[in-house]
C-alpha cells in the first residue's frame, strides 16, 4: 500500500506527516510551493478539486485507483482507524453489547470526535484572526487589500 501525502508550505498537512510518522506508515512526499501571494498552486486541484493542502492519496495493495481523502480531520480519522488500533490512539468506540446502535458509542469516544472537529470548526478561525492581526500572516492581509482595491468599480 502507497500513501501520498501532499504537503504545501505554510499549511497544517504537518499533522498529518506527523501521524504517519507515529503510525509507522510508509510514504511518499508531494510538496506543494506557494505563490508569490500566498495561494496554493494549481496543481493541487488536479489531485483534489478543493486544490489545498493537507490531501492523502491511498493506492491500496493490488490496486490501480488511487483514493483520496482531503481534510485533516477526515485525514486523521482514517489513519487512527485503519492503522491504529493497537496504538490507543482514540479511545474505545462502543459501549459493551451497543455495537451499530445509535448511541451505543462511550463517552470518551463521543468527546474525543468532538474535539477533533472542533479544533477546525470553531476554534482555528479564531486562531487565524489572532494570527493576522497580530502580523504573522501578513501576506493574507495584503492579499486581501490588494484584492479587494483591484476590483472593478461599478
């Protein structure tokens, strides 16, 4: 099995090489360059229409069709799935004898898949607000006065 990380500079795809390293998964590194302005390259929508960074790409053993998964989240949901079941890395998923059943899942496993997506739902867009505004991601900011300067005036 080949998985393909694809990673673009000054993204949040390290979490992901970061798992793939605990999980002892085998890779193969794409690196993604940003523009002069800060965009991703095109080229990243060929691999995934959304075009951003972090996409995994999954060619299973004996297959020819690659699968990929975009969103780290989703990313990192499936890895911890797939290989890490004897690592505890999330926690117990069913109550004893609740297996399938609407919720059958413990406690700690509804918490934990809570705050996996609440860290880019609801608190990383304050993160990036105190991120630009305290100048460390100057280049959006001047991409969007730039941007919004240079629109057609109607």
């Amino acid at each position: 099995m080949l998985t393909s990380p694809s990673r673009l500079d000054g993204s949040r795809a390290q979490n992901i090489l970061w798992l793939l390293e605990q999980l002892e998964v085998p890779y193969e590194i794409e690196i993604y360059h940003r523009d002069s302005v800060g965009l991703a390259p095109p080229e990243l929508a060929k691999i995934h229409p959304l075009g951003k960074a972090p996409v995994l790409t999954i060619t299973p053993p004996g297959g020819s069709e690659p699968v990929v998964l975009a969103e780290g989240p989703n990313i990192a949901d499936y890895l911890t799935e797939h290989w890490g079941k004897d690592r505890n890395l999330a926690p117990q998923r069913w109550k004893e004898g609740q297996e399938g059943k609407i919720l059958g899942e413990t406690e700690a496993w509804m918490r934990y898949r809570y705050l996996l997506y609440f860290v880019e739902g609801t608190f990383f867009p304050y993160l990036l607000l105190y991120l630009i505004f305290n100048g460390e991601f100057s280049f959006v900011l001047s991409f969007l006065v730039t941007g919004l300067t240079n629109l057609p005036q109607s």
